[in-house]
C-alpha cells in the first residue's frame, strides 16, 4: 500500500487553498508522491494570528504536522526573487533553532490569481454555470504574467461567466467560486506556460532528488 505524503501550506490568505490541488498534482508529477495530501494553515481563526513570516512558519508545524511545508507568497510589485529571499531565510533561521524541515517556495508573479485563469471550463464550473457562452476575455498565456490585477481580471470572469444579475449576483459568492476552480481540474499542465510555475516544478524535483531532505527549496542556484 502507497503511504499517504502530508504537507502544509502556508499562504497569503484564506482564498488561496485553491493552491492544494496544484501542488497535490505537482508533488505527484514531479516529486515521486503518488497520494499527497495537504492542508492549509488557517491563522485567520486563531484569536491572536502570528504576524512575521517565520512566526506563521512556526504555527503551521504546531498547528498541523507534516513531511513538507509550502510557503506561499505573492510577488505582486516585488522581484520574485525577494520573496524567495524573505522565505529562504525565514526557514534556515528556524533550522537554526531547531525546526528542520523541507519546505518550498509557491511564488506566483504577481499573485496567484493568475495560475487560476487558464482553464476557462473549470472556471465556468466553478461559477455555477458550465454550459455558458459568454466570452470570458481570458489573456492569452504568454501575456498572464504581465496582468496588472489578475484578481480583477479573474473576479470579471466569474462574473461573466455565472450570467448573474441583480440580487442573483449579490448572492453569489465569489470568494468560494475562486477555491472552486482548482477542484475542477484534473491537468495542471497548463500552467507550464508560465515561468513562475516551472520553478515551483523545478523545485519540488530537486527536492524529491535530495530524498526530501530538509532545507529550502526556491530558485536554483
């Protein structure tokens, strides 16, 4: 029997679970894990959430021990390689204290909502609406990752495509027709055109390369 792989996520908000599936299928694509399992770190229902990067890091492991730690963070106006920076010494920090653990850097240009505007079936799906035929006016993958707002771009989206009006509208909720959309695709490679997710791809192959050894996973070298 295959042993279950679990690993945590931590993220930039509640939102952003809609990043297990991708990594559940990256880790078995490119990382030798055929039954990953993840969760996500929930701070927000903490009464007094952790506020640095490092602190969160810590409470995920309390909060749900794992094999593998994700940390996401958005690049939005920064260099992605600063985020990479800010994650890799935050985890060799605690490994200095202690908490050792393999743990990956999830760095999206600009913010994750653009890994999420691919795939114009599921994001049909996940507005409740699979049969519509509303242009969605997706861009084109080769210019996604130079979106100003891809969060607005993908919110229009779903507003397009669940053809809701009026008090309809007022009572759909967006927020969960966003995590909706991953749950709706079985293929990520789609996001293989984009180089922010060929670097997640590339880490998680050098990771499983090191036997999941502890330490930082981001850009190479």
């Amino acid at each position: 029997m295959e042993e279950v792989f679990h690993h945590t996520l931590v993220c930039d908000g509640p939102t952003n679970a809609s990043l297990i599936p991708i990594l559940n299928w990256v880790l078995r694509e490119c990382g030798g894990m055929p039954l990953p399992t993840g969760v996500r770190a929930e701070f927000w229902r903490l009464a007094h959430p952790p506020q640095t990067l490092e602190d969160r890091i810590r409470c995920a492991l309390d909060l749900n021990p794992c094999r593998l730690l994700f940390v996401h963070r958005d690049a939005e106006k920064r260099p992605p390689s600063e985020r990479h920076e800010e994650i890799r010494k935050a985890i060799e920090h605690l490994a200095s204290t202690g908490t050792n653990i393999p743990a990956v850097a999830v760095v999206p240009v600009r913010m994750l909502e653009a890994w999420l505007l691919l795939d114009e079936k599921a994001i049909r799906q996940a507005a409740g609406n699979p049969n519509g035929r509303q242009p969605l006016n997706l861009p084109s993958p080769s210019r996604l990752e130079e979106r100003p707002d891809p969060k607005h771009d993908l919110h229009e989206a779903l507003r397009t495509a669940c053809a809701l009006r009026g008090r309809r509208w007022k009572k759909f909720d967006l927020g969960r027709a966003v995590c909706r959309i991953t749950d709706y695709q079985q293929d990520f490679a789609l996001l293989r055109q984009l180089p922010a997710f060929c670097q997640l791809e590339d880490a998680v192959a050098r990771m499983a390369q090191a036997r999941y050894a502890p330490g930082f996973y981001g850009l190479a070298a």
